[in-house]
C-alpha cells in the first residue's frame, strides 16, 4: 500500500480533491481524516519555536510524521 497526502474540501457532503488524482474510474482507495487546517494551526502555535526556525517544508513534513505515528 503506497501513501499520498491531498488536501481536499468538504462541499455538499463530498470531499473534493483540490488536485488531480491519478485513480482508475470506480476505483476503491482508503481515506485517513487526520486533522484539519484549525488543528495543524494549533499544533504549531504551541510548538512554535520550540526547535528554533524551520520551515513551511519541515513543518508539513513533521506534522504528517506525527499524524501517521497514531496509525
């Protein structure tokens, strides 16, 4: 099983990828909800800082490490 992360928006009682997926029509995949943009927000809030200066990258990248750590 391979891992992406999208970010997509829930419209109408649909999520709606904000970017093309590369699925077959009718394909089946497996979504994990993990935060919304309000939680990441605070996620960072409290620890801004905390390791001095980092990045948008290294923040995203630290925040999907601590996201799937509760898979």
């Amino acid at each position: 099983m391979a891992l992406k992360t999208i970010r997509a928006r829930y419209e109408g009682g649909v999520l709606k990828p904000l970017e093309p997926l590369q699925l077959q029509e009718g394909e089946e995949i497996l979504i994990a909800i993990i935060l919304t943009d309000e939680e990441r927000r605070r996620i960072v809030e409290r620890y801004k800082g905390f390791m001095g200066r980092a990045s948008k990258k290294e923040l995203d990248e630290l925040l999907l490490e601590a996201e799937l750590e509760s898979f």
